[in-house]
C-alpha cells in the first residue's frame, strides 16, 4: 500500500461532504422557486447548471475517484480539473447568489450596486489569474505535492484551493450576477493568458523521461499504468481539457461580441460613461 494513502478521504468524510452538497443544492432550489415568482428569474436551463456543477464537486471529493487519485496520478487530474475547471463555471451559470439572497425574501439581499469592496478585489481578473495560477503550479511542484498526499489535512486545503481559486477564475467570464460587466475582448487575452502556465506544466510532464512524483512508484499500477505512462496520461488530459475548455468559452464570448444586441449594449454604456464624466 501506498505510504500517501494516510491521505485518502474516510468513508465519513464522504458522507459529511455529500450532505453538505445536498444541504446547499436544496437551498439553492428553495431560492430558484421564489425567484419564478418575480421580475428576476433563472431559466431551467442556468438552474439546472448549479446542481451539475455539485455533481461534479462530489465526484471529485466523495466519490471512488477521491480514493484513486492517490493510486493514479491521472485520478489525481481529473479531480483537479473538476475542482477549478469545470465545477465553477457551471456553478456561476446558475447565478447562485441571486437565488441565495432570495431565500428568505422576496427582495434582493444582496446590493447590486456598490458591490462590497472585498468582492471587488477578490473579483478582480488580475488578481484572480495570478492566483489561479499559482495555485495550479504551486501544488503541482514535487516537494509541495508529495506534502499535500502525505497529510490528509494538507490535502483538504489543497483541494479546497483549487475550488476557491477555479470561482474567482471563472467569475469575471461567466459574470454572474451581481459582478459588474467587463469589456469582453480583454476576457479573451484572459483565457489566453491563463493556458500559459498549463501548457507549460502539461508539456514538462508529457515529455519529461523520469517520474516527477515517485510517490506513485509505489501505487497497485491500475489500468496497467505504468508511473511514466500515468505521468504522461495525466498530463495530456490537462492539457487537452484545459485548452478545449479555454477555446469554446473563448469562441461563445466572440459570438457574444459580435451580436448586433452586444454592440447596442457596448454603445449605450459608453454614452452613459461619457454622460455621468460631463457630470
């Protein structure tokens, strides 16, 4: 057995975890139905987003995947791709704070306008490329890695950093409600910019010819992965994933650019920029 697994998620864990997620998937329900009732709604498709984007976070966490990502380093990158790629976006689509401050009233609870300031710092694009970034890099250099398999702690706050640092990623692209709208052609030098750091790290470990992380020297080799062959596995997944996913977010925010009702939009703000600096 693995010396990691000391790591590996309890079967309680799993159970607190799922929930946890059930917890927040019918608040999130309960949010959904007041809103039918008034000028601001989330249509079934969006609404349907949130709880998908939980699906994916229990599989990453609580499911049999939890488990294997100490056997296999390709686990291992499925669950962080859930965790910061695809998870988020889902879960923004579904406008989740707008259906929460509906919870208890029918009336915003939450102020559109100013937005708190640590919202807007934590929202901030640069801010939250950088720390995506790191975080990515970070927990993928060997010292820190086999640090954060060895303690189950270490690995909780490993997991959760992917989470946190995937919505602050995903938050000024989706631009959920109540984020203030972004000249959409700098989100695309966004995304650009934010597969830097993947490719890199994607292609030191797909033509790299050692093991980078022999912790997994020493895994049941499942599927008939070899550790080499489970490196580059991984790595190829990332870099396919993440590239694919940065082009078709990429393309739709293009399409939205281009649309005559994206224009009409881009022109009467900036009439009213101008209007409110002559006041």
């Amino acid at each position: 057995m693995p010396h990691h697994h000391g790591a590996t998620p309890s079967w309680g864990i799993s159970v607190f975890l799922t929930l946890v997620i059930v917890v927040v998937a019918s608040l999130y329900l309960g949010g959904w139905m007041r809103l039918r009732s008034s000028e601001q709604r989330i249509s079934p498709a969006h609404a349907g987003s949130f709880p998908s984007g939980l699906l994916l976070i229990w599989i990453a966490l609580a499911s049999p995947i939890a488990a294997l990502d100490h056997e296999l380093l390709t686990a291992h990158m499925i669950q962080h791709l859930l965790l910061m790629t695809l998870a988020p976006p889902l879960l923004w689509l579904g406008q989740p704070v707008l259906a929460f401050s509906h919870l208890r009233r029918g009336t915003w609870v939450i102020p559109r306008e100013p937005i708190p300031r640590l919202a807007k710092v934590l929202t901030n694009p640069a801010l939250a490329l950088v720390a995506a970034s790191a975080v990515l890099v970070g927990w993928h250099i060997p010292v820190v890695f086999a640090f954060g398999m060895k303690s189950a702690a270490w690995h909780i706050v490993e997991q959760t950093s992917f989470l946190a640092t995937g919505l602050l990623f995903w938050w000024p692209v989706v631009q959920p409600w109540p984020s203030v709208p972004r000249r959409e052609l700098s989100l695309i030098l966004y995304l650009f910019f934010a597969t830097l750091p993947c490719d890199i790290l994607s292609g030191f470990l797909v033509f790299c010819d050692r093991v980078v992380y022999p912790g997994y020297f020493s895994s049941k080799h499942l599927f008939g992965f070899s550790p080499l062959g489970d490196q580059q596995c991984a790595a190829a997944l990332m870099w396919t994933c993440i590239t694919v996913i940065y082009l078709v977010a990429g393309a739709m925010i293009t399409v939205r650019l281009l649309s005559p009702e994206s224009q009409r939009h881009s022109a009467a703000a900036s009439l009213i920029q101008q209007r409110a600096e002559a006041l």
